[in-house]
C-alpha cells in the first residue's frame, strides 16, 4: 500500500509543480514544432550487468531543420528486480533553430555530459509504472566572441531530473509480445549551483505514446510531445521561454549476450 502511495506522490507533485514554476507574465516566448527519431539498444550482459547506446536525431519544423543530435551509452546494474543503477556519458551537438537561438550569437554548440541514473519500476493493478531519477554534470559550449568559429570554453553545469512513465496494455493485463499499449510521461528538470543565471526550470516534457512489443527483443513507441524549455539569458530584460510541440518516435531492441542466452 505504502509503495503504491509513493507511485503516485511524486508524479502529483512535478505536474503541479511545473504551470507554477512558468507562472511569469513578463516572458518572451517563442514557438517550434519539432520531431524527435531515436534508437535505443538494451545489452544484458548477465543477471545483473548490462549497458545502453542511445542516438537521438532531433528536428525543427517536424523534420526539415536541424535542432539537435544526440548519443548516450551507459553501463547498467541490476541492484534489484525493480530498481536499475546506471552510469554514463552523453555528446550532444545543438543547432541555432527557430525565431530565437539557445544561443546567443545563433550558432551551434556541444555538450559534454557525465550522469547517474536510477529507475524505479512498479506495478499497479494492469498499469506499468516508472520512476527515474537523473543527476547530470554538464560541460556546454560557450562563445565569448561572435567572432568566434568554436566555443571557447565549457563551463559546467548541474542538473537534476525526474521522470514518471505509465504504460498501459490496449488488451490483456501486461505488456507481452504482440502486445499494443499507451504510454503517458512527464519530466521535470531543474538546474543547481554555479553557473545557473536565470533558469533554475531548465525545463518540461510531456507525452503520450502509441507502442507495440513485437516480440522481446524489439519494440517501437510514436506519438505526441511537448517540451518546455526556459534559456540561460535574459531578452531585454526578459526571460525567454521555448514552447515546442510535435511527434517523436523510439525504436527499441533488446540483446541478451548472457551466456544463458547463447546455451
């Protein structure tokens, strides 16, 4: 009972969080529809140990522009049935999409990442239920010049991130193979210490998917997503909000290289 009260506290809390947290009236704010494509592989290595590689293709105007690119690899520990420890790095390269740049100077940037993950997973009634905890040390590009053809330094950041998924099988009581089913998501971020000027909300992102699990080895999940996104800088004395609104997709696959699995 008390596991299933702490499933829900939390999510409660990030959707009632986020509209206060964007409660400003003095914001400048700017539009995009996006498209977000990925892959993402699962590696189990054997009970317990495993790693992911991830690469996410991020588009302006749904497809047409660039907006970002994106690779994660991370090395997984089973601590327990439901709870998952994972460590990695992240690159990410972002482009000058959109009315107003991320960056100032409209020029594209990198980001070098290091995180800390931990996934909580649940199971209520036919409900699939997750809960992710992400702690990140960001290194992002900085110009000091327009001048300039390349950052010139890489000042670092924190950020802190949580994520709660609900998924819903469209028959039966689980999610199996040959199974269809609806996923709902919301992800709060915040960043924390030096280096954070006017966006302590980094951002927010909410969608709601349509999967299918073709057998354990591939799934694939496409729908609805919309980010928040808040900048670093101020506009005239205004802070600058990023709505973006549009479709992602994820492909999914599963590789078991245990030696059980290749017995």
């Amino acid at each position: 009972m008390m596991r299933q009260k702490f499933s829900f506290f939390l999510p409660i809390l990030v959707f009632l969080f986020s509209p206060i947290v964007l409660a400003q009236n003095t914001r400048l704010s700017t539009h995009n529809n996006i498209g977000w494509y990925g892959a993402t592989g699962n590696f189990r290595l054997d009970e317990k140990w495993g790693f992911i590689a991830e690469y996410q293709w991020r588009r302006d105007n749904f497809i047409t522009d660039k907006q970002q690119n994106m690779i994660r690899i991370s090395g997984t520990y089973q601590v327990h049935p439901r709870v998952q420890f994972r460590v990695g790095y992240a690159w990410a390269q972002t482009f000058p999409y959109g009315e107003i740049p991320i960056n100032r100077y409209g020029k594209d940037y990198h980001e070098h990442r290091a995180f800390e993950m931990i996934t909580i997973t649940d199971k209520l009634s036919i409900l699939s239920l997750l809960h992710r905890f992400t702690l990140e040390q960001r290194w992002v590009g900085r110009y000091t010049s327009a001048d300039l053809s390349h950052e010139d330094q890489f000042p670092y950041r924190n950020r802190f991130r949580y994520m709660f998924r609900m998924a819903c099988p469209l028959k039966g009581e689980s999610i199996v193979d040959k199974t269809s089913y609806l996923v709902l998501f919301n992800e709060l971020s915040v960043n924390f210490g030096k280096n954070v000027n006017e966006n302590v909300f980094d951002q927010n992102r909410l969608g709601l998917l349509f999967g299918h699990r073709f057998n354990r080895g591939f799934s694939i999940e496409a729908g609805y997503i919309s980010q928040i996104l808040e900048y670093g800088r101020e506009i005239d004395g205004r802070n600058v909000f990023q709505y973006n609104n549009g479709v992602m997709a994820n492909a999914i696959f599963n590789f078991d290289l245990s030696k059980k699995s290749g017995k």
